[in-house]
C-alpha cells in the first residue's frame, strides 16, 4: 500500500513540468535577472532604500519594492525611513523631499498629480536614483516604471525620466453580475466573491490592484452594464465599500453601473422619471448613501435604452435629462456620470450604423459638465475591424471616452491569441478630419481640441477566476495594453509588446525576435480567417462563437448577420453611401474620402460600405469572390505560421505556458478552418463560382456547419 503510495506520488512529481509557471503573476513576475553582469550592476546601484512617507500607498511601495528586489536581485535591501545618506535610491513624493524639492520644479508643475519623475541626482552628499511625484500614486507609479527598467534589464545609469498620463481616466469596465457569472467572459467566474465579501478579502483583489496600478489603471466599474439594481442596496454597498477600501492604495476609484429603474425596483417608487422631483430626490439620498461608505466614489455608468435597458426615453426624456439628474446627484461629491452612447433600437428602422449618432449629436451641449460620454470605438460593436465612430468628432462641447473591448467577444474568445493593440491604435489614430487633417480620435478623446478637462479610455476587462486571470496566457497582453494606451496614445503595439512580452515570459532577443511577429501579426490573421474586407458581425447567434453568416429568423433585424453582409447574386456588402443608407455622411467630408468611392475605398472596410458585384477586381487583380478565397485561405494558413512559431520558441519559455499556448493555437487552427469553410460555403451559394483550384476544398458541408450547436459556450 505505502509502495503504491509512493509510486503515484512520484508519478505525480514527475507529470510537472519542473519550469512551471501558471500565469498568475502576469507582468509582476519578479524573476532573477539571468544576466550576471546586469544582475551585479543593478546589486551595486541599489543598496539601501529610503522611503519617506508612511501613507497606506507608502506601505504598498514598500511592500512591491521588497518582493521585486528579492525576486530580481536575489538580495533583500536595507529600508530606512528617515534621511540616509547611504541609500542609493531614494523614494517619496515632493512634499517630503526637503530641499531637494526646488532641484525638481520645472517638472514637478508639469507632471500634474498622477505623474513622476526617476531622476540619478550627481548631488554629492546624495548621490543616487530618485523616485518622486506630486502624489503618493505618483510614486507608485514611478516605483512601477523603475521595477520595469529592472525586469526589462535596461540601464539605471543616468535616470531622467518624466511620465505623466495624457488622460484622467483609465479604466477597466467589468461586466460582472452578481451572481458571479460574467458578460462575455472567457475566463471563469467574476473574481469578485460577493457571497463572502465584506469580511473576506481575497488576496486577488489585491494582486488585481498591483497589476491595475503597475499599468495605470486608475478606475474601475465593478457590475454589468446590464445592471442589476440590487448593487445600489445597502448589503451590496457595504460589500463594494470593502473592495473600494482594498483597491485604494493602489490609486484606483470604484464605479458602479445604475440600472435606471433602480428607484421602482430598490426604491419603491411608481416611475423612473428623471424629471420628478420624488425620483430625484431619490437618487439623491443614494449618492450621498454610497458616498457615506465610499467618499471617493468616481461615480454612475449607465447603459439606458439600448438592448432592453430601461432609460429616461420609457418617460419620453432624453438621454441628457437621465445623465442630467444623476449628475445632479453626483456633484456635490465631485462624481461624475459616464453615459453610453452604445444604444441602437429594433422599432428604429434607421440603419443600426446611424442610430448612436442620430441620437447623441443633437444633444451635444445639453450635458452637465460631470457627464463624459463613453462611446465604443466603432459605430456597430466591438467588430474585429470596424471603422471610426462617427460621433468621435462631432460633439465638441462634450467629453467622449473611449471604450474598448479587451475581452474578445468577437475576436476568438480566449481560444485565439490576438493582441489587441494594433486595433486600438488603428482607432485612435484614424483621422476625424473634424477640425482639419491631424485631429485624430486620440486627439479628440484626450480632449485638448476641445478644452475639456474630463478625459479617459475604458476597455471590458476580460478578467476572471482562472488561475491565470483571463483564460489564455496572451489574453493578458490585451489588458496590460490597455493599460499602457490609457496612460500614453503614442506608445506603440510593438513597445507595448516588447516589453509585456520581456516581463511575462523572457528577456532572451531570440525569443522576442520569434515572439514579437506573432503578437504584431495576430489581429490581421483573425480579420482575414474570420471578417476580411470589411465583412462584419456574421458570428453566431446569442453566444457569439464562431461564424453564422446564414441565421435570418432573429426576431430584431439589425441581431441577423444576413442584415449586415447582404449577400445576393449580384454581390455582397452594405452599401452605407449616399445610394444607401448613408451612413457615410455622418462622417466629415475629408474622412468620408476614404471610403465613398468605391474604386478608391481601402479595400479593409470595402464590404462595410459597399455592395460590391462577385466579379469586380481589386486591387490585386482578384475579382472580389476570389479575392474572398484568398484571404480565408490566407488567414487560417497563417495560424499554421503562428503554430510554428510557437513551436521554435519552446526552449526559451517554461514549460505550462508554452503547452497552454501551443494547445490553443491548435483550436484556433481548426477555428479558422471552420470559419473558412462555413463563410465560403455560404458565400459560393450567391457568387456560384468555384473555389480555386489551388486550395483544398472544404472537407465538410454547408449543413454540417449550420447543424453545430453550443448551447454552453461561455459568456453568454
Ligand atoms: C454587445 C454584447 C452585449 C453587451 C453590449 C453592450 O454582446 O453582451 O451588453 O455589447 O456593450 O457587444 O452593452
């Protein structure tokens, strides 16, 4: 019995991989730096620590710095809290730094209260790196990036750094509910335990906190915004109050989604009526509720009248008299609203292109000035490619947010590793011609144009219960780019990526030489195997999961991918010009250029604004049913490139991951087959050309794919 014993235990040990690692430490992984030389010079530069400050964030700083130098360094640094003319790196925020504080002025006014500056100060009697800030977040922060310069082994010689975000809010949007199932979450369960909070505090909030700060993150909302009122209820408040009291060190403010027929269902009352003066009051004693529990609240996200929310319209009001009155409430508090501008309605016959924009702009002015709009990046949802929003642009008197979607609702899910960054850099640098060339959605978001001071990019977490936070192990890529976008728009997809990917698996340059392609690539090889030239929302009903270009029995028109593709024997796409529905003159005239002609539209968006006939040719002098073959045939090859990528780069990375990420590489493989094939199949039925003879031919039928069913895929 005990040899028996003994045996499986053995086999157990043996069955892990020695270079184990499970993902949950994302970027934070404070490993020893390999490098010998790098590793003494970075010894000999830190050895002793100052911190003044005894502050909940000093603590944290404390904290991050021991458990990073002990990882990176092997060594565990002296900490004085007072003066110390041997500390060699010397932390805290200006007001303690004496009078040294004069030396750091100039930058000091510039950094405003989140920024910070890691300056090597030649002074003689302290010579040495110095982390500072207006702010004790802002020497988190700076604690953050310098960890980083370690992790990435970069030179701490002759520090002169001065980082400050270019917008106020950045932030994560939960779609949690409480019953801890999650929106389009492709990673568990919601991290927040409601069941056993306040009194059990998890130490993943925590953890999340670190990750949320080491990024920038500053705000997140905690509840779908298809909300539950039962969040506003004082149970609920108390258990919100915890993760607020948690999540405060680390810089970051909590939000909360508000159903807007909370005062019927909470509170007892006959309407909702943002205009009578029982429900103002209402939502009044509320905020100060939530206030007397939370007194930095950030304040009300709001989905209303959009996909069956109630809103200010069951009451004939408009959008801005709702966000009025919750303004109203939140002021005295200095919170503010986030309004969404995502709604789209099935007795509105209008193209759903047009709706967000019909509706907002005429309000534009009409806001209080606590109320920032949070518009989606394109017009429709969140598409693996879609066009600028038109609203970006068009509302100068009022602050639009940006919202992303970090987790992959419509691109892959977290079975198909795509770095989302190069998406939203393609948002952010379209150019709205709104007020000439140059003034790209960035530019409008971060409100300079316009004056406004209230600024921020939100992204969907896409965070959950799994050991590794959010299901595949690149997924993480896409929140920590979030993160890093929201602090600075000019960052690039490739520095983003450079210096996630060093962090998280290895500083080697072969791996990041084989590595880094894959991430850069990833977002086109998806468009190609699942929407090329602009072909958009064709996936399948309810759960989103895989493509479903056929379904037309939906009872709301704009929810039936055939509304969007418009596939016919003449051709395929919809024509959203001046001949159809117009959609394109919701955009400035130098935009609409880009795409109006139909000879001269970038062929990525073709299908999104045009009905093209099967046989007209394009650019490469494919007509566009061929043209439709080469890119399927082309994406789902290059998910072959990306396997064998993957595979070369084993040696460099530990073993779980790369099994993780080579098994799901294999799903995505036979998922971009299935996408092929299904939108080829369905497609050929119009254009009733052949497949060229080049390329294999589906090795299953039209009916095998519109027979799969997944009534249990997540996130639904
Ligand atoms: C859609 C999602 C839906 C969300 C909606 C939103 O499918 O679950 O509720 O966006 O943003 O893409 O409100």
């Amino acid at each position: 019995m005990r040899k028996t014993l003994l045996f499986c235990l053995l086999l157990w040990l043996l069955s892990i991989p020695v270079n184990a690692e499970n993902g949950y430490d994302c970027w934070l992984r404070y490993i020893e730096v390999k490098n010998i030389d790098i590793l003494l010079h970075y010894r000999n530069s830190i050895k002793a620590i100052q911190i003044n400050g005894n502050s909940p964030t000093m603590f944290a700083i404390k904290s991050e710095l021991s458990n990073g130098l002990k990882g990176l360094l092997g060594i565990t640094t002296p900490f004085s809290l007072n003066a110390d003319n041997n500390a060699t790196l010397r932390i805290g925020s200006a007001s303690l730094l004496g009078a040294e504080k004069s030396s750091f002025g100039p930058e000091l006014q510039k950094i405003g209260t989140e920024g910070f500056i890691i300056r090597t100060t030649k002074n003689k009697a302290n010579k040495g790196i110095v982390i500072t800030a207006n702010s004790d977040i802002g020497v988190l922060y700076g604690v953050f990036y310098f960890l980083k310069l370690l992790q990435t082994n970069q030179s701490i010689d002759n520090l002169n750094i001065v980082s400050f975000p270019k917008l106020s809010l950045r932030m994560l949007n939960h779609w949690d509910n409480l019953n801890r199932t999650v929106e389009r979450g492709y990673a568990g369960s919601s991290i927040w335990n409601w069941h056993t909070l306040p009194t059990y505090i998890d130490k993943r909030y925590i953890d999340y906190a670190r990750l949320n700060a080491s990024i920038g993150i500053n705000a997140v909302s905690l509840t779908n915004v298809n909300a539950n009122a039962a969040i506003l209820t004082k149970p609920f408040l108390e258990k919100v109050k915890a993760l607020a009291d948690a999540f405060r060190p680390y810089g970051i403010k909590v939000f909360l989604t508000a159903r807007f027929s909370s005062p019927i269902e909470i509170g007892k009352l006959k309407t909702a009526d943002p205009l009578d003066s029982t429900v103002q009051n209402w939502w009044n004693n509320k905020t100060n509720e939530v206030y007397s529990l939370v007194p930095d609240f950030g304040g009300f996200l709001i989905k209303a009248n959009s996909e069956g929310q109630p809103g200010p319209q069951n009451y004939n009001r408009s959008h801005a008299d709702g966000a009025n009155m919750l303004a109203d409430a939140l002021a005295p508090h200095k919170g503010i609203v986030i309004w969404r501008a995502f709604v789209y309605s099935n007795e509105n016959p209008e193209d759903r292109h047009k709706q967000a924009y019909n509706e907002f702009a005429p309000l534009d002015g009409k806001f209080r000035s606590n109320v920032i709009l949070q518009v989606k990046n394109g017009a429709i949802d969140f598409m693996p490619r879609e066009p600028f929003h038109p609203l970006f642009g068009a509302m100068p008197k009022t602050p639009l947010m940006m919202e992303f979607q970090v987790t992959q609702e419509y691109l892959g899910q977290s079975t198909n590793l795509v770095y989302l960054a190069p998406l939203f850099k393609e948002v952010l640098q379209s150019d709205t011609y709104s007020k000439g060339k140059g003034i790209t959605v960035a530019k409008i978001i971060d409100g300079g144009i316009d004056h406004h001071t209230l600024n921020g990019m939100t992204g969907v977490a896409n965070i959950g219960s799994d050991i590794n936070w959010c299901g595949h192990p690149f997924a993480q890529a896409n929140w920590y780019a979030l993160g890093r976008l929201a602090w600075d728009y000019e960052l690039t997809s490739e520095q983003i990526a450079d210096e996630w990917l060093k962090m998280t698996f290895s500083n080697n340059s072969a791996f990041i030489k084989g590595a880094l392609p894959i991430m850069l690539q990833s977002r086109d090889i998806l468009v190609q195997y699942s929407n090329p030239i602009g072909l958009h929302h064709i996936m399948g009903t309810g759960n989103h999961y895989g493509p479903a270009p056929w379904v037309n029995n939906l009872n709301r028109p704009e929810w039936n991918p055939v509304y969007y593709h418009k596939a016919d024997s003449t051709g395929i796409g919809f024509n959203r010009t001046s001949t159809g529905s117009n959609a394109i003159g919701q955009y400035f005239p130098e935009a609409r250029k880009m795409w109006e002609d139909i000879d001269l539209c970038e062929e990525k968006n073709l299908l999104w604004f045009h009905h093209v006939p099967w046989n007209y040719t394009l650019k490469s002098k494919r007509i566009l049913w061929d043209e439709l073959c080469f890119q399927y045939y082309t994406g789902e090859n290059r998910v072959k490139e990306m396997q064998h990528s993957w595979d070369d780069l084993k040696q460099y990375t530990d073993l779980e991951r790369y099994n993780q990420v080579r098994m799901l590489l294999k799903i995505q493989q036979q998922e971009a087959i299935w996408w092929r094939n299904a939108c080829l199949l369905y497609f050929q039925q119009f254009s009733k050309m052949p497949i060229p003879s080049n390329y294999e031919k589906p090795d299953k039928s039209l009916e095998y794919y519109m027979g799969l069913n997944f009534s249990f895929a997540p996130g639904n």
